[in-house]
C-alpha cells in the first residue's frame, strides 16, 4: 500500500493497455491517480479520501477519467452525533453521560475524521469531546489505551483505527474488562473478514460503520446470498458489493 507499490500496480495495468480500472481502497490516492493521467482509461476505485477529491477537484481536466465510487473519509466524522443524538432518542443508548473519547491513528485518513468529528460534535453542540488519546499503527497493546478509556468514563467511545487484526485485538482486551454501558463504536475495520474471523464472539456488542457498503435489505441480502455461495467463506461487507457496482457502471 506503500506510494511506489501503488504506482508500480497502475503502471503495469497501463503497460497491459487495459481498457479501465477498477480498484478499492489504496493508501495513498494522490500518486495512485498520478500514475494513470497519461493513460486517461476510466478508473474507478474507493481511495475514501478527501484529500484526493480535493485534487480532483482543483485540476477537473487533468483527472477527468477518475471516479471515486464512495464518499470521503470526512463523512465518519461528522456524521458521529447525528448517529449518537438518533441512537439516544430512540431509545436504543441510554448514555451514562455526553462524553465521546476520539483514540485516533495518526495517518491522514484518520486525523482527517478525528478533525471532522471534533468539529461537528462541537457544532451540533449536544456531546462533548472529553479527551483524544493517540495511537501509532502497530498497536502492539491495547493496555495503556484501555486504561485511559476508563479513566475519562466516556459515555462513547470512537475508536478511530482501521487495521482489522489490530480493532480484533482491541475488542478481545476491552470485554475482558470494559467500561460498563459504554458505546463503542469502530469504523470501517469491521467490514473486513479478517476482522470478523479474528474477533469471533469478541466483536458483539461494538458498532461500527462504513461509507459503502452491503446493506442488509431486501436487494442486499440476496446479493449477500449469491456471493457467499461463489465465494465461500467470511464475507467482507464493504468492497464485495462495491466491486459490483463498479463493474456494472463500467458494463
């Protein structure tokens, strides 16, 4: 997911002269995009990042065969207390308090929600923002970040992260001793099968969101159904549905 790697895939897709693209999250969109303007084939993917729309954005000639298939990163942020505010006026969360503790990966895809949250939080003005603790991928113990949570008594906790096995082993160590009727919420790494196989029982009770995804109506579960038959296995509830869509806007 490196900035070379990326490049170095794209630049072997336009050496096959492909007629497009398609691909799903990469870290670094921006040279991602760079790599294919010579080539103009229509490239769809879900880098999930505001900074590339903003690039996008700036030079529409230059990246007119780029299309981002989902919505930024921006949108787990401040979307977070219209979510609280309709959790607890229906009903579903008591919370103990108004407190939201942001833990946050310092990549620019998660400070980029980190900000958005804050932002909106104090805007909506309802929640507050108790504290924000950092975090630095690898997480190799959830200890220290335990111990803080419980400390600040947060009546929501957003763990701001992304790496399946990492939020597995965040979940395992916090129901081994949680802070009592607090929500939790995980966004994005819980979609990935790695996620889900890891964690086991050990996932239930969190919750978490994705800007694209496999929804679980009427259309989502039949498409649910097919795909598991195909592909056997843990099925990942972001990309799966998206590849699809892709390929039926390509079609």
């Amino acid at each position: 997911l490196s900035p070379e790697s990326c490049k170095a895939a794209v630049g072997r897709l336009v050496d096959a002269k492909v007629h497009a693209i398609a691909s799903a999250f990469t870290i670094a969109p921006i040279p991602t995009a760079e790599a294919s303007v010579k080539y103009k084939a229509p490239f769809l993917w879900g880098p999930t990042q505001r900074a590339y729309t903003e690039v996008v954005a700036s030079d529409p000639e230059k990246y007119s065969h780029c299309f981002q298939v989902d919505p930024s990163e921006v949108h787990y942020g401040y979307t977070l207390p219209i979510f609280l505010k309709d959790m607890r006026d229906s009903g579903a969360w008591k919370p103990t308090n108004n407190k939201v503790h942001i833990v946050q990966e310092q990549i620019a895809y998660c400070q980029a929600i980190s900000k958005a949250a804050q932002a909106s939080i104090k805007k909506q003005g309802e929640f507050e923002v108790a504290a924000i603790t950092d975090i630095q991928f690898p997480v190799q113990d959830w200890g220290p970040v335990l111990q803080e949570i419980k400390r600040v008594g947060a009546g929501m906790v957003m763990i701001d992260h992304w790496v399946a096995a990492e939020y597995a082993a965040f979940c395992k160590q916090f129901v081994a001793d949680p802070l009592p009727n607090s929500l939790v919420y995980l966004q994005y790494g819980p979609s990935q099968p790695e996620f889900l196989d890891l964690a086991g029982s050990a996932a239930n009770g969190f919750v978490w969101s994705s800007v694209l995804g496999v929804y679980a109506d009427e259309m989502g579960n039949a498409f649910r159904d097919k795909y598991k038959k195909r592909f056997p296995g843990t099925m990942g509830l972001t990309y799966t549905g998206s590849a699809y869509d892709t390929l039926m806007i390509l079609k």
